[in-house]
C-alpha cells in the first residue's frame, strides 16, 4: 500500500479541489488527483485504479455534482471494496450516499480555503488521526460529536442487540498473596437517549432508502416498466451497449466489444479501435463508438472470420471532456445523439453539431425508440429513473427503473435494454426491459431547454 491520499471530486468542483489539493501539499500531506498526477498518454482508468489500489486513504470532495457523477461513484465503490479509509469532505450541501452514512465527515460547507484553521479537523485525519476534534465535525444529525466512527458503530451495534441501561459499575479483582497486584477495571457506559436515538435515526434512513428503491414512478403510480430477462455482462466493466437488429453487442471499458445474442450467450469479441471504449451506438452498416481516453467518437466496422476491427473515420466529441463523465450514443436512422453530463447533442456523421438541450440531472444512458429518446438518470441512494425526451429536450415521461442503477441504455424499436447493477457495488449485468405497458408518447412541441456552456 502506498501511502498517498487519493482525491475524488466532480469536474464542476475542480477549481476548489485544486486548491484544496495545493494548501493539502503545503502541510505535507502527499495526494493523488488526476489533473496533476495524470501523465499525457497514460491509461486513463487504469491509472485511476492503480492510484486507488495504492493509497491509504481515500478523500472524497461531496457536492451535489459529486453525487451525480457516475465517475466519482465508481470511484468511491473500488476503494470501499478494497477497504481502503474513506474520509468524507462535505463541500457543498448535498444527500450523502448510503455507504457514506456511518462514518465521521467533515463539514466544509461553511468555510472557506483561506482559513487556515479550518483544514486542522481533515489534516489530522490525512495525517492518521482517529478522532476529529473541531468543532465543525458533526454527526449525520448535525450535533456535535467527539466519537470516533469505530466508537459509533460498536453503540449502534450494542444499542441494536439489547438497548438496555447500565449503571456504571467497578469490578476489582483481588490481589493474589505473594503474587504482583493484579487489578481490572470494567467501565459500561451509561447509554444516553442522544445515542439510542442517532442509531435509530440511521435505522430509519436505511428504511428510508430501501422504501425509496421499491417506490413507484415519478407519477406515484406504479412503473409500467419491466424486466423481462437478466443475464451477465460480459468482460470486467461493460459501459456501452447497442442493438444491430439481431443481436446486442457491448462495450467494456478493458478495451473490449462483445457480440451477444439476447439471452447472453457470448458470440463474438473484437478489440475496440479505442482504450476505454464507453459510448456504442448502430447506424445499420456500422459501428460508433465514444472512448474516454482521448474524447474521440470513432466510426468502425468488424469482419467477423478474421476477428478484425477497421476504423473508418472518428472525430471529437462536443465537450471534449477526457474521462469521468457518462457518455452514451444513440443513432435515430439520419443522426447520431450524444449525451456528455447534463447535455444532449445531435450531430451529423462528420461530428457537425446541429442541436443540444441540457436536462436537470446527470444522463446515465441514451437510446433511440424510434419515435423519442429515452435517458436515465441515477438517484442514488434511489433506484434510476427512465425518462421518454422528444427531440427538443422535453420530458414527456418518467418513471422509476426497475434496474437500481444504469450504466448504459439502447433500444430494439420495441424494448429497452440495459446494463446495470441490482445494488451499489454489485454485479454488471444486461437487462431486457418490456415497454408494451408504456403509454404511447407525443412531443409537447415546446421549445427545447437552454444549453449549458461547459
């Protein structure tokens, strides 16, 4: 293990977080963080990774751009599987992740970089703390608390099991003649109602959550959206996923494209033109594929017998953004559909832009149904959303995914289908999704929402 402090933040939040990185250097704590450790050419998710691997602690920057980012999460489930120590920084006021609600945060969201007294409570934490004493370290419920994570868990977990109370009581136990003093001392704490109550209080924000993932639509009607089939991704991080009117074929982040039919069976695998293949759309004769490694959109076709892949023309994408961002593809029979963030762009074949809209929250895929696009939204700690957009960027529909969390989106003309996860941290899988039960759509034929300039 290395002994570097790993950072994990959104893009919207970089001008902070590289200050805060540069006051971190200043007092001697050693980072990581992509923009200044990232070497031009390097593996761009391979070098995260490894970064990840290494570190001994895992500082992660909490806004409402951190929550959405696909990337950030992604982040923060590789370092608790690796158990690395997670310290939270809340930057901006946002719903804090489930995994993130047992443990000690740092409350930033009142102070700024130039007070220097307001590094000390994360400072001694990344310089390997246990306990932060300033007072601007608080519990989930906003008191003020002295415990550490390890103390808080071992009341809920004690709290759980009996929730008595216990007078405090001395056990002496007796010297022994002509031997040294031998003596003990037991110490039960006398459990207030503040900490009865803080556990019950994340008892009921687990409840909460788990209501919330069971939840019908948007409309508060139950979701008419289901799955009809499930089966295992293939390779070690499918992000893209496409439909070329017989099979499925999908992109892993390793590098891969797998040709699949529809009940998993794994058919084919080509090596994708680009590292870090995400993006996958079909336009009938060929392949188009996003790759975050260089920002590129890349037109290929594949030559099944000799397992071949020929590029045929690539171009940048819009936003020109290099990793960390949910980017998906979407082919309506005339123009391509990129989705970078919040933004949604309709480009010709040489990559000319000839539209965008910007939604409310962060898109997690793309699809084309013949008639309308549809986008997903993660909700996290809820399950996803699924929302049918008309070519303007108005919402005609949403409602809640039967998939907890989606990773990549493409249609049949009839269904959806989609790769994703049953709970954070879990498996990749593709999932066939029945619309039949979906009302049929109209475009409200406003106009489209205003741009974000990026």
């Amino acid at each position: 293990m290395g002994n570097h402090v790993f950072i994990s933040y959104a893009r919207q939040d970089e001008e902070f977080v590289l200050e805060l990185a540069s006051n971190l250097k200043k007092s001697g704590i050693r980072i990581w963080l992509d923009r200044l450790d990232l070497l031009a050419g390097a593996n761009w998710n391979k070098s995260i990774d490894d970064a990840i691997y290494n570190c001994s602690k895992f500082l992660i920057v909490l806004s409402p751009a951190a929550i959405a980012s696909r990337q950030v999460e992604s982040e923060l489930l590789l370092a608790l599987d690796k158990k690395k120590l997670i310290v939270p920084m809340i930057y901006q006021t946002c719903q804090l992740p489930r995994q993130l609600l047992a443990y000690q945060f740092v409350n930033f969201t009142s102070c700024t970089l130039e007070d220097k007294t307001a590094l000390e409570p994360l400072l001694c934490v990344l310089e390997g703390g246990t306990r932060v004493s300033s007072p601007e370290t608080k519990n989930l419920d906003g008191r003020h608390s002295q415990e550490t994570s390890e103390e808080r868990s071992f009341l809920q977990w004690f709290v759980k099991i009996g929730r008595f109370r216990f007078s405090i009581t001395w056990v002496v136990l007796i010297a022994l003649s002509g031997l040294p003093l031998v003596y003990g001392t037991l110490v039960w704490w006398n459990y207030s109602d503040q900490f009865r109550k803080q556990s019950t209080t994340i008892e009921r924000r687990e409840e909460e959550g788990e209501r919330k993932l069971s939840s019908p639509d948007s409309t508060g009607k139950e979701s008419p959206i289901s799955i009809s089939a499930k089966f295992a991704a293939p390779g070690r991080s499918a992000q893209g996923i496409a439909w070329d009117g017989s099979d499925l074929w999908v992109s892993d982040n390793s590098g891969k494209i797998f040709q699949v039919d529809s009940f998993g069976k794994i058919k084919d695998a080509f090596q994708a033109p680009e590292v870090t293949p995400e993006g996958l759309a079909w336009d009938g004769a060929s392949f188009w594929l996003f790759t975050t490694n260089h920002s590129d959109i890349v037109q290929f076709r594949v030559k099944h017998g000799e397992r071949t892949v020929t590029t045929i023309s690539s171009f940048l994408s819009p936003n020109q953004t290099i990793g960390g961002t949910n980017d998906g593809l979407a082919w309506d029979g005339e123009h391509f559909w990129y989705s970078d963030q919040f933004n949604v762009y309709k480009l010709d074949k040489l990559g000319a832009m000839l539209d965008s809209f910007t939604l409310g929250q962060e898109i997690a895929g793309l699809a084309w149904s013949g008639a309308n696009l549809w986008v997903a939204h993660n909700d996290l700690p809820s399950s996803a959303t699924l929302s049918a957009v008309d070519t303007r960027g108005n919402v005609l529909a949403s409602y809640r995914s039967p998939v907890f969390q989606i990773e990549g989106l493409s249609a049949d003309g009839y269904d959806l289908w989609v790769i994703g996860r049953d709970s954070l941290g879990g498996p990749v899988s593709v999932y066939h999704l029945n619309m039949s039960n979906v009302e049929t759509l109209t475009s409200t034929g406003k106009e489209p929402p205003t741009a974000k300039n990026d």
